[in-house]
C-alpha cells in the first residue's frame, strides 16, 4: 500500500503517485484506484478485461478520451457508464455535460486506473473516423479518381501510366488505382536500378511496373510522413498506418480506407508494403460464399440450433473470418444477444457486440471470452483458439446453452478434431460439443466477360472422374462427365478483370459431427476414420468441391490446380 503526504499539493500528489506507480505491480495499480475511489465517494470498476463493444467506446472519440483520460465503457438506454482516471476534473465534467445533452441522462461515473484506461485506448477499432481529419490522412481529389477510372485498360496500361507521371503524383495513382482493381495490398520492393510495384488481388500478387528509383525514395518518405515513422531511420521495421479518403461522385459522399503500413529494410532499401482495409467492409451474404446445394442446407440447419459449436478450419487467407462474418449476419435478430472477441474487427455487424483483442493490456482470447461469459450471449464469435484455457472455455460455453462459432489453423477439416483433443479437450467432452466443422480455401471466379469455353480433352476428363471418385452420387452425378456438350472455361483476361479473373468464392469440405461421428470420437479414432464417415456423408474434400466448380463454370482447371498445389 502506498501513503500519500497530505500536504503536498494535488499536482505534487499525482506526480508522486505517478513515480510510485511505476514501480508497482499491476494489482497494486488496480488497487490504488479501488482505494481512491472510495476515497472519492464514487465506485471503482478495473476495464482491463471488462469486454467493451467497439460501438459503445466510440461514442466518445479517441482524441476526447485521450485530452479527458476518460472512457465511455457501456450502454444500454439510458444507462450510460463511464470511466475517468480523474473523475472530479473540469475536462471530465464538461464531458459528462456533453453526456447528459446526447443522452438524457447522467452518466453513472466510476474511477478507473490508467492501466484500464490504457486497455481501453487500446480497443478503439482502428482510427476513429471523427479524429482522422487532423493527420496521418491522404485525400484524393475527384480529378484523380476520375482519370483513373477511365484511363487505365489493364494492367500494362496502368503499368504505363505509373512509370510516366512525375515522382510526387506517383502515391495517389498507386493508391487509386490499387482501390480501383480491388487490391487488397500495396508491394514496392526497391531493386538496384528501380523499384517494383505489386498488387495483391483475389490473394494472388500482380505485376504492375518498375520505375525509377528517385520516384521510390519520395514514395517512402512520404509515405513515413503519413503513418508518422522515423524518417532517418533506414536499418530497423518500422509499423504505421494512415487513413485514405476518396471521394465518391459529386455530393460529398466519400469511400475511407485504413492503410496499414509495413517498411521493412533490404539489400536495395526499405521495402514498403501497404494494407487496405475499407471501413465500408460489410458482412457478405451467407447465399454469396459459393457454397453448392448440399454444404448450403446443411450450414442453414447448423445455424439453427441454440448451442453447440460451429468450426471453420483453413491457412491464413482462406476467407474464415468472411464465413463467420456471413453466418452471424445470417442468424442475428433483435432478440439474440451475440458478442465478439476478434483481433482484429475486420466487419462492422450491426448489432452485434462487437470488441478487439488487446494482448498487451491483457484482454485475450482466454480472458476475453470468460468475461463475454458474464454478459450472457445466446451466441460468441470467437476470432479463434489456439490455446488450451481458450479451447476448454470455449466447449464449456459451447456445452452451456451458447451457439458458438471460432476458427482452427487446420488444413482440413477432419484435422479440427485431433487438434483440439492436442490442445486438452477430452473426446468425451467435445463430441456432444461439435456441430460443424467447415474446411475451406478460396479459388478466384473467371471473369464472365471474356472466359472462353472449351471442351476438355479425355485426359482432362479422366482426371476430374479420378478426382470425383467416391463423391456420392446425390451430391455430385458421375454422368456429367459423359456428356458430349460438356464444356469448362479458360481464363483470358479484359479490362473488367485481372488476368481473366474477378472475384473469391470458397471450396469447401464440411460435415456435421452427427451421431456417427461423435461416437468414433469417444472411440477415439482416427482422422482418417472421421475423414471416411464424413466423405459417407455427402461430403465432398475442398479439390472436389473445387471440380464441381470448374465443371459449373464458376472457376477454371488451372486455378483449382494453383491452389491445390498450396
Ligand atoms: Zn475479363
């Protein structure tokens, strides 16, 4: 416990609580503010681990709460919670003003510590758009994205049209257009004699242009100037990100980027690499996954249920997160209470209670979702589990009268099962928690405008029947094959796409963990005995169901070929 000299004046008492703070552990921390707040007459709440919707905190903005050292924490109605680190400040009290005009009420006031006021800081979602004005921001005008829209064909063209604009024009363009084709992420690699220029598009990098190194080195500094990193330093990564707006025809409206920034040092300079993240990023419909007949009704009965676990499995990239997005946006009605623990929030699902991971502050996935559990959701997406505290809470919930959904680093989905039974579930306990398990990558779509259809060859043909073997005749007819009018589609290329393709849908192999299979898990067999009673039970593996998207003009052979040689 630490004493306070009373006669040292308020400015003198809080730098010595400050130094004092230093060398303390955090529970002492917490309980300092406990104590002040008794001393203060008001009640203490510690927010490190309180699980906070996204939503809610952003009703005071980052900047206000930041200048007050105060956080809006909750609210329901009426009942509005906030937390302030120095509750009787003038700051704070013309922000609980401010409260009572937007909500006709006063705010209930509780003292917090500056670790959970730092927690809380900590679980903005990205920037707030209210405060991006002030730096960090590229605007564009609506000349550029005019020009951009009509000037460029395809990829050489933009190419072209990079190389020939003047070095200080070159980030505008770059960003435009990258947004333009639907890139998902900016590469600029500096070589001996120029710098090479890359998109990531539908998960595949692109080759746009090399230009001349003078219009690289503007690029990076103004780039760093933008996420506020350290010019002068060259040798050590450096990590930032600045928010991009781009206006969106003539009445004011506007598209908002966040751009997250990676610089990181090589042989010929420091690589950039940019991230895009729309703030207009909404769930997709659960119809527009790609999903065929068979994986739609029986994702659509799972969904229906009230408790049990739903899985989706597959590398980094496979489109989990937009599954998951899609199947709450599917199941959420006013009635349901559903909460999140993502790292980070990638969709905005209008309520839905939505919060961020903050490892540093201590709100994980582990200590995230117990907290969540004292809030009493009907559902919990769970960003994902790779730890044992994680995994047994989640089956817990998951046995307890919550439908819970998460993601597995697994390359199949059959693989979910001894994975989790690695990471400390009992067989026994997680066979009647399973519901679903989803394993999925994702193939890029042919472009409608300029595929050509062809008639495959018998070698072709055989292939695919070699592949299909097995499939069950329900979910897949086997007499497709013999037809003499059957035709697939080759990628070609137009300036509606890139390099003949346009779009993501997911392959996937899904099975429900039915009687069946929950007995062989007691059991305690093998992945390849579950794989086996899954394959019985319609379910098709993810190159098959990869085929039958080839076969139904969705995708081409050589894609489905790409990715099964991932
Ligand atoms: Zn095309």
């Amino acid at each position: 416990m630490v004493s306070l000299d009373p006669v040292l004046s308020e400015a003198e008492r809080k730098k010595e609580l400050a130094s004092k703070l230093k060398l303390m552990s955090s529970d002492q921390e917490e309980h300092i503010a406990e104590v002040r707040a008794q001393e203060a007459g008001l009640p203490y709440i510690s927010l490190v681990t309180f699980p906070i919707d996204s939503d809610v905190l952003e009703l005071v903005s980052k900047t206000r709460a930041r200048e007050t050292d105060a956080v809006l924490f909750y609210h329901q109605g009426k009942d509005v919670r906030v937390g302030a680190v120095e509750p009787r400040s003038e700051k704070v009290q013309e922000l609980m003003k401010d409260l009572i005009k937007k909500f006709g009420a006063a705010p209930v006031l509780y003292l917090i510590s500056r670790r959970s006021l730092a927690a809380c800081l900590a679980r903005y979602r990205r920037e707030a758009p209210q405060e991006a004005v002030l730096e960090g921001e590229l605007s564009v005008n609506a000349n550029e994205v005019t020009l951009a829209g009509e000037a460029v064909k395809n990829l050489e063209e933009l190419g072209a049209r990079i190389t020939s604009l003047p070095p200080s024009q070159i980030l505008q363009a770059v960003v435009v257009n990258a947004t333009i084709m639907g890139a998902s992420d900016i590469h600029i690699e500096p070589k001996e004699k120029n710098a090479r220029l890359r998109f990531r598009v539908d998960g595949v990098l692109q080759d746009i242009t090399n230009f001349a190194r003078d219009g690289w080195s503007l690029l990076l500094s103004r780039i760093k100037v933008l996420s506020r990193l350290k010019l002068n330093v060259h040798e050590t990564p450096q990590d930032g990100s600045f928010v991009l707006r781009l206006p969106l025809g003539t009445a004011g409206e506007e598209n908002i980027y966040d751009i997250r920034v990676s610089i990181l040092p090589g042989g010929w300079g420091e690589t950039i690499v940019m991230r895009l993240l729309s703030r207009k990023m909404e769930a997709v419909s659960i119809t527009d996954l790609g999903m065929k007949e068979r994986d739609f009704q029986l994702v659509q009965a799972e969904l229906k249920r009230a408790n049990g676990m739903i899985l989706v499995t597959g590398p980094t990239g496979s489109g989990k997160t937009t599954t998951l997005a899609s199947f709450i946006k599917a199941v959420n009605t006013p009635e349901l209470k559903i909460i999140t623990l993502e790292d980070p929030i990638e969709y905005r699902l209008p309520g839905v209670q939505q919060t961020q991971i903050d490892h540093a502050a201590g709100y994980t996935f582990a200590k995230g979702l117990r907290s969540i559990l004292r809030q009493d959701p009907d559902m919990i997406l769970l960003g994902e589990m790779r730890d044992e505290e994680t995994a047994e809470t989640a089956v817990h919930a998951a046995l307890t009268g919550h439908l819970v959904f998460s993601t597995l680093h697994t390359n199949n989905a059959a693989g979910a099962i001894p994975r989790l039974v690695n990471m400390g579930a009992k067989p026994y306990v997680l066979a009647p928690a399973l519901n679903l398990i989803i394993a999925q990558r994702l193939v890029r779509k042919v472009c409608p405008k300029c595929a050509e259809e062809y008639k495959p060859d018998a070698a072709i043909k055989e292939r695919i029947a070699e592949v299909m073997a097995g499939v069950r005749t329900d979910v897949f007819d086997p007499s497709r094959l013999k037809n003499k009018k059957l035709t697939i589609l080759k990628a070609v290329g137009c300036k509606a796409c890139v390099n003949g393709y346009k779009g993501r849908v997911g392959a996937f192999e899904i099975f429900a963990v039915d009687n069946n299979i929950k007995e062989l898990m007691i059991e305690g067999a093998n992945e390849f005995r579950v794989q086996e009673a899954a394959l019985k039970q319609g379910m098709t593996t993810i190159t098959q169901d990869g085929f039958i998207k080839v076969l139904d003009h969705v995708t081409s052979l050589e894609e489905i070929e790409r990715i099964a040689e991932e």
